[in-house]
C-alpha cells in the first residue's frame, strides 16, 4: 500500500526537480551574464579584460564575489544564512539594484535586464525562498 508519506515524499522530490529545472530553464539563463559571470562559472568576454590592471582587479571581485556568494552548484548556493536566507538577499539585491555592482553595470549597460525579466526574478527568488523557510 502507497502510503501518504510516500506520496508527500514523492510530491516533495517532484516538486524539487521541477523547481530546478525551472531555475535552469528561465532563471539561469537571464542571470547568467549579469550574476553568474562573477558569482558562478560564466566566462564574459570582455575587450577590457585584456587590459593588464584591469584583468587583475576582475579577477579580484570574482574571487571577492565568490567568497559572499558562490552560485557554481545550481542546487546549492553558499554564502551566510540558510538557502532560504540566501534567495531572499539575492532577491532583495536585485530590487534595491545593488547588484550587479555599478561599476559592471557602466560597461555593460546592454546586459540591464528589463522591467519585466527583473520583476520575474525578484519575485523567482522571494517565492522560493519563502518555500525552502517551510521545509
Ligand atoms: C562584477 C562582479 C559582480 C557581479 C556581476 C555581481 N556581483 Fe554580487 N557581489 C560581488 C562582490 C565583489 C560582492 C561582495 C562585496 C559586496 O557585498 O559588495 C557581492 C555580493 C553579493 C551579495 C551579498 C552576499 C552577502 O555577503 O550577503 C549578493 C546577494 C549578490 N552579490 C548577488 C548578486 C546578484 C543577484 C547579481 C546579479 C544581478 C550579482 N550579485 C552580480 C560582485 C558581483
């Protein structure tokens, strides 16, 4: 007999898959340049990183930005506070526009997101967040 904590358990394990793969379906995808060139494994391409100081001060803040928050595994952020705490301040950083930092923001003033996109991500974020603070 199939009993109602294997359903839920089931349920649960659904439920995670589909988020993941909606993480990496629609949310990667709009982040990755903006966040994930800093925070995870995306390569930018730059004409300034062939500079010889500003390569040096790139590679600083990768390193800086990973030490606050190192998205490299999609499952699994880490920075301070739970994963719960983590999708809320990624949230909150993007609403208050701290993040991506100013000075990316003024050599790639073509990678802004949208209204639109940047609502979906506030909203991406806050939502599971609030699911993985009831787990
Ligand atoms: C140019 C590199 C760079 C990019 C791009 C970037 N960040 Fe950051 N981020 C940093 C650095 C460096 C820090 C640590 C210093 C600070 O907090 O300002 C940081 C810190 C953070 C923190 C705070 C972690 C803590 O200590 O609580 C969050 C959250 C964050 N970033 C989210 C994002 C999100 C979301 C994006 C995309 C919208 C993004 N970042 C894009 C460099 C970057």
């Amino acid at each position: 007999m199939i009993s109602k904590l294997m359903l839920f358990s089931l349920f649960v394990s659904i439920s995670n898959v589909y988020s993941m793969t909606e993480y990496q379906d629609k949310v990667k995808p709009l982040i990755q340049k903006n966040c994930l060139s800093c925070h995870g494994n995306y390569y930018l391409e730059t004409w300034y990183r062939e500079l010889p100081i500003a390569k040096q001060i790139i590679n600083y803040h990768i390193q800086d930005a990973k030490k606050h928050l190192d998205m490299r595994d999609d499952s699994f952020f880490k920075s301070k506070g739970s994963q719960s705490d983590i999708y809320w301040s990624i949230a909150k950083s993007i609403e208050s526009k701290r993040m991506p930092p100013n000075y990316f923001s003024i050599f790639h003033s073509n990678l802004k997101f949208n209204e639109k996109d940047q609502l979906f991500l506030i909203n991406w974020f806050k939502k599971k967040s609030k699911e993985l603070s009831d787990e």
